[in-house]
C-alpha cells in the first residue's frame, strides 16, 4: 500500500484506512484524515514507512516495524476526526459484514 501525493479522506468526511499490506508506505505529501490502521495480520513484513513531508489528522496505530522515517512525519491528533472515522454505522460497525483476514485476526 503506497500512498504517493495524495489526500485520503477529508476534514468533513474522514476514513478508517486499514493497511494488511507487507508494507505500508507514505512518501511525497501524503495527507490523511482519519486514523491510519497499518497490520501485519497478513505476515510477518507489515509496518510503516514514510518518506518526504507527510501528514496524519487523526491517529495512527502501526502494529508491526516502523521501518523508516525519512523526511517530515507528523500526525495531528484530532478527537472530533477519530470520532468521525469510527462512528456507528460505518463499515467496520455493520453486522453481518465480511472480512478477507484469517480467523486469528477476527
């Protein structure tokens, strides 16, 4: 998962990015809105890295390595964004909804 030059979500209408990729990457003025899940549920070489001058209005939880942080990183921490993000009603909330991860994840 790379995110290159690109705003994800927005003040008005934040997400809930999860990334199970084996490496979640931000470079080159990523900004996003909402709260940033990166996992390594799907092995081992999950984490995060980042490169150039990136930014995360929200908050962010890497479970896996930190691997590299080249350039300026910042997350703003914003409540009224992660309430947002994770209102009832949103797809993680939806009973009788689907996931691709394994059992253990679930």
């Amino acid at each position: 998962c790379k995110l290159t030059s690109v705003q994800v979500g927005s003040a008005d209408e934040p997400v809930f990015l999860v990334s199970a990729a084996d490496s979640t990457e931000l470079a080159g003025n990523a900004v996003i809105f909402g709260v940033l899940f990166a996992t390594n549920v799907e092995g081992t070489a999950g984490g995060l890295t980042t490169a150039g001058t990136n930014t995360l209005y929200g908050a962010g939880i890497v479970e896996g390595d930190i691997k590299n942080f080249n350039g300026t990183y910042q997350i703003v921490y914003n409540d009224d964004l992660v309430d947002r993000a994770t209102k009832k009603g949103s797809l993680g909330k939806i009973y009788g909804g689907w996931t691709d991860f394994h059992q253990d994840w679930r």
